[in-house]
C-alpha cells in the first residue's frame, strides 16, 4: 500500500477529462498524489428490482475488498442510483476511518430534477461529493461550518451551497494525521 | 462543550444497523447496536442512551413491547420506531406508548436528520428545563433567612423537616421577623415547589372581600362582579396557599375556612359548581392563637387543623449575634440593587445597631441601612447615618417618664444648665422645665 496515495476507480464511463478534474480537486484538498484507473464489475449483482436502486452497502463491501489494497484511500466512482437499506437514496458512502468510499454522480445531474442540464454544476458537486466521502475516510465527521465540504448535505441545493475545500478546523485534523 | 449525543439502534437486519451505524457515526454522534429487545434492554439498564431507534417486527420481543419497558425503565427515554409494515394502528400504538416518532423504512435522508435534530433539541430542552430548575431552587431556597443564632437555626431545622410533608404550618413572630421568608422557604423547598404559592393577607380585606378572594366569584355574584374569577384556593392548585394575619378573620370566615380545609371542596360565590383544589395551608400571624382560641376569639378546631406544626420566629433582640450577619447581608443587597459601590459599616455604628431595641425587627433593620446607604457618603456607613438618635436606643427604657427624664438632662448637660437655653431647645416654658427638674430630681451632677 502506498501511503501517499488516492486512488478513483471509475465503474463506468465519465470522460477523462473529467476525471483529471475530479483528481486535481482531491490533490489539492488531501495533498496526496491521486491515481485514477478504471474498475470493472457486474453491477447487476448489487441491483435491488423492488427498489431499482444499487445496493451502496454491498457496493462499499466490493470496492473496500477488491480494489483498495494497493492504495492509502480508494474512491470508487459510479453513476448509478445508489441507496442503503434505511435510506430512499445516498449520494455516497464511506468507512469512517477506513480505506474506502463510493460516490455517485446520478442524483447530482438537473435534468434529473426537472432543471436544465449543466454540465458545470454536475461536475462542481461530484467533485465536493468525492472530497466529502474521502474525508470521512480520513476520519472526518459531519462539519457545522456552512461552507464546508465536510457539511452534510442531502439535496442538491445543499450540496451547491458549500465549497469543495475543507474548512481550517476539518484541514487541520486531517493535517494532524501526518504528523 | 455540547454533550456528545448518543443513539441505540435495534433492529435485527444487519444491513440496517450497519447503515444507520455509519449514517450517523459521520455525524459525530456515539452509536452503538443491538440484534434484539433483550439485548437492547441489557444496554439500556447499563448504559445512558439519549436516542433509542426500534425496529417494530423483531423476532421475540418486538419493538412496541420493548418500548413500553424502556419507558418503565427510563420514563424520559426518546425512543424513535421504525417500520417497513407501516400501518395506522402501529403508529397510534406507538405514540400512545410513548415514542417520541414513528418512521417508516426506507426514510428519506433528509426527514431522517430533521427526526434526528429534533430529538437532540428536546433533549437539549430538557437538559435546559433540568438546569432552570436547579437554578430556581437555589435562588427560592432559605439564603434570605439570615442567622447563624441558636433561634434561627432551630428554626432552619424547622424549614427543613417540614418542608417535604403535607402538613399545614403555623407561623408565629412578632412584625418583622420574617414570617412570609419562612413560609416562602418551606415551599420552595417542597414537592409543591413547581407550583404556586399563593399569599393572601387576610388583614387587609374585608370579610367579604376575603371571601370572594379566597373562593373566586361568578359573573353578577355582587355589585361589580362583571367576569368569572377564580379564588386564591383554586390558583394554589398543586402549591401552596399562605395566609398572612390568619388571626384577623371573622368568625363566618373561620367556618368556611375550616370547611375547605377538611374538603378541599369549595363553591365560588355566586356560584353552584363544586370546584376541588390540592393545596398546602401555611399561615401567619403576630398574635398568640392559643390565647385566642381560650378567650373564644379564634375557632379550637381551626386551631387546631392549621397548627399541626409550629415555627417561631424570633424577636431580632433575642438574636443579637445575628446583626452583624444581617447588617452585611443588607448592605450588599442594596448596594447592588442601587449599583453603588460596596460600602463598610463603622464599628462604632454597628456596636449602637446592636444595642437598638428594634420593635420593628429585621424589617427595620433593613429599612435602616438602605436609608443609611442613601443618605451615607457612599464609603462608610457611621453613626451620623443612623436613625437612632432620635429613637429609643437601649432596651432599658419601660417607660414614657424614663425616656422623658433622660432626654430632658441631656438637653440641660447640653445647655451647661442654662435653663432659658434648655426650655426654649425643649419647646416648653421655663416654669414647665423647673417643674420637671423637680419632678425627677434632677441636678447638675446627674
């Protein structure tokens, strides 16, 4: 394992553009190096056909067991329709001090909410998305700084509310861990 | 810093504890996780939960039976159930149990955090609720009795083992002493303590005015009984009720008193509804009821239902050490409230306060230093201060003549004996001074 480095898997297409973008963000709010590379798994075995989501916990399982090991966090991209069994839907799920997160970029795109698309506004939450689930990873809990990244958010709205980065106290925590 | 909230999740699906576990451990709360109701009561009766959220459908003990023994165990618990079966009968079921919400699986992530928020702001409120109610005791509580005498401390026992019985209290002192601080610390120390207490002074009303303030009256009882008005007895519901001067009420109103005593029944005036009120009686008075009650003045078995327990309170001379104690307490207390700041008393002045006689008592005391403090120069409280010169200044005086003489000799040793001088400073005639000087025997010597 690499204690220097993130890792994004990609379950599915997301552009690579895109995802350098994604990279770029979590380098400069973990300052680590951030690898990306594709995963590949048949997301059909996580499918629930009474609630037509993907089940995010067996997800979590999957990625924590078979992708992370080579690397200090994993972050397993998805877009698909994620959910837990007591919750209607996540947007993403990680290990408290763990090694793994996963993060959806499906509920975060307007047209799902009737609004126009905005490609901008997409990849502006993924990426807060992606930094929030990998704080966790590192031990961070919800933060009640507004604009925090670590802030808990469970609409979009919210999410469009706060920055990418991490708020001084949630930086310093995370700071502390290299110590 | 806040307390960190913490929350039992029961359920037997482990994919449900496992997601409401790191649902909300990302939001900093403790969370710990029990498969069953039994397990989940073990933890319960060892453990301090301030959120408990249940599955209903659990294999053995379901949901709702574990809520009805967690709220015999911890009656204040919230406990939160949850259900994938959800039916209106469940839910009443639930709420009439005691749960603080019913929710049904799978939530919405965000009525989830408001079910969440708003558990922890009860808590908060009942946390705050807890400390206003230390606060308020400690404030009702006997610090305005002042003393450390062997009188007052007998009667700070007194405070203390009455206040948590039901027994009415009779309180007998002289005017001043006190009486209304003391029947004040026997209810704010009292189960009745969240709850009025309710002064009436009997002295000040008439027979029928007392009557319609004690009971209430209905609209058009009298003259001037435009509204429905609820008594003094009914607005002690739960507390207590304290009479003042309980010596000064008529005849009628003794019987009707003794009546509500022995009931707790009443009728407004005017009125045909019985009405029922759970109150404590505490009364005052400065005269000797005993004596009354031999005399005829004051009804044996009334007597004899308020004075199940006596507290006497004494006389400021009969606790002269107390001064001191008290004189400083009132200096404090007056020199905050005019936000002055903080004065000292001369010794020479307090030696001559506790020398005074106060037939007033502690009231006058305090009447005292706050004129003092007014009138001082905002440093020092001396003799100048004080109204004693021109009272009666040692207890020694039995007499009209004895004060008379005295004052009279001062005045001539002030004037070298120069009668004119003398007479004119007593506003009388030369021949009523020599008549005087006579009379006492006075001369130049004395």
């Amino acid at each position: 394992m690499d204690p220097d480095n993130i890792t994004l898997i990609s379950f599915g297409y997301f552009g690579e553009e895109f995802l350098k973008n994604i990279a770029e963000t979590v380098n400069q709010q973990f300052l680590l190096s951030v690898n990306i590379r594709e995963g590949h798994m048949d997301l059909s075995e996580f499918y629930d056909p009474g609630r037509r989501q993907y089940d995010g916990v067996q997800l979590l399982r999957q990625v924590d067991s078979l992708f992370s090991s080579g690397s200090y966090k994993t972050i397993g991209l998805f877009n698909v329709d994620l959910f837990i069994p007591i919750l209607t839907y996540i947007f993403g799920q990680a290990v408290l001090n763990g090694r793994s997160g996963i993060a959806s970029l499906y509920r975060l795109r307007n047209e799902r909410y009737g609004m126009d698309t905005n490609d901008v506004s997409m990849q502006e939450r993924f990426k807060k998305e992606v930094v929030h689930e990998l704080g966790h990873t590192f031990g961070l809990i919800h933060c009640h700084i507004p604009t925090c990244v670590m802030r808990a958010s469970t609409y979009i709205e919210d999410i469009d509310q706060k920055n990418v980065n991490l708020c001084i106290k949630c930086r310093n925590e995370v700071k502390e861990l290299f110590r | 810093m806040a307390k960190k909230i913490s929350i039992l999740i029961v359920d037997d699906e482990e994919s449900v504890r496992d997601s409401l576990f790191s649902w909300f451990i990302e939001d900093g709360y403790r969370v710990e996780c029990a498969e069953n109701a039994r397990k989940a009561l073990s933890m319960i009766e060892s453990d301090s939960f301030d959120i408990i959220l249940a599955d209903i459908k659990m294999p053995g003990m379901d949901g709702l039976e574990m809520l009805r023994r967690i709220k015999l165990l911890k009656k204040d618990s919230i406990v939160i159930v949850m259900t994938a079966f959800a039916t209106v009968d469940t839910a009443v079921q639930a709420l009439k149990d005691g749960a603080f919400d019913y929710i049904t699986k799978p939530f919405d992530p965000d009525d989830l955090s408001h079910l969440i928020r708003n558990a922890s702001k009860q808590i908060s409120l009942a946390e705050e609720n807890e400390n206003l109610k230390k606060q308020v005791i400690s404030l009702e509580n006997v610090e305005d009795l002042i003393g450390k005498s062997e009188p007052m401390k007998k009667v700070l026992r007194d405070i203390e083992s009455v206040a948590l019985t039901n027994s009415s209290v009779v309180i007998t002192g002289e005017s001043g002493t006190g009486k209304e601080l003391v029947a004040r610390a026997i209810h704010s120390n009292s189960p009745r303590r969240f709850f009025p207490l309710v002064s009436v002074h009997c002295g000040a009303l008439t027979e029928s005015l007392l009557e319609s303030e004690l009971f209430g009256h209905e609209k058009g009882a009298f003259t001037g009984a435009m509204y429905n008005r609820k008594g003094r007895f009914e607005m002690a519901d739960n507390g207590t009720i304290f009479l003042d001067e309980i010596a000064t009420i008529s005849m009628k109103m003794q019987i009707d008193l003794l009546r509500v005593l022995e009931s707790k029944n009443f009728v407004r005036v005017g009125g045909n509804k019985e009405i029922s009120s759970d109150f404590r009686v505490i009364c005052a008075t400065n005269r000797d009821l005993k004596g009354m009650v031999e005399k005829g003045a004051f009804r044996e078995d009334l007597f004899y239902r308020l004075n199940v327990v006596n507290i006497f309170v004494p006389p400021l001379r009969d606790r002269v050490e107390d001064i001191p104690l008290l004189v400083d307490y009132f200096i404090k207390k007056y020199c905050t409230s005019m936000n002055r700041p903080p004065v000292t008393i001369d010794p020479a002045a307090l030696k001559r306060i506790e020398e005074f006689n106060f037939p007033g008592n502690v009231r006058e005391l305090e009447n005292m230093i706050e004129r003092a403090i007014v009138v001082g120069n905002g440093k020092k409280i001396s003799l100048k201060d004080l109204p004693l010169e021109k009272s009666i200044i040692t207890n020694s005086f039995e007499s009209l003549e004895d004060l008379e003489k005295t004052h009279i000799l001062q005045i001539l040793n002030k004037y070298g004996w120069n009668i004119s001088r003398a007479a004119k400073a007593l506003k009388v005639d030369r021949v009523t001074l020599y008549n005087k000087i006579t009379k006492y025997g006075l001369k130049p010597s004395d």
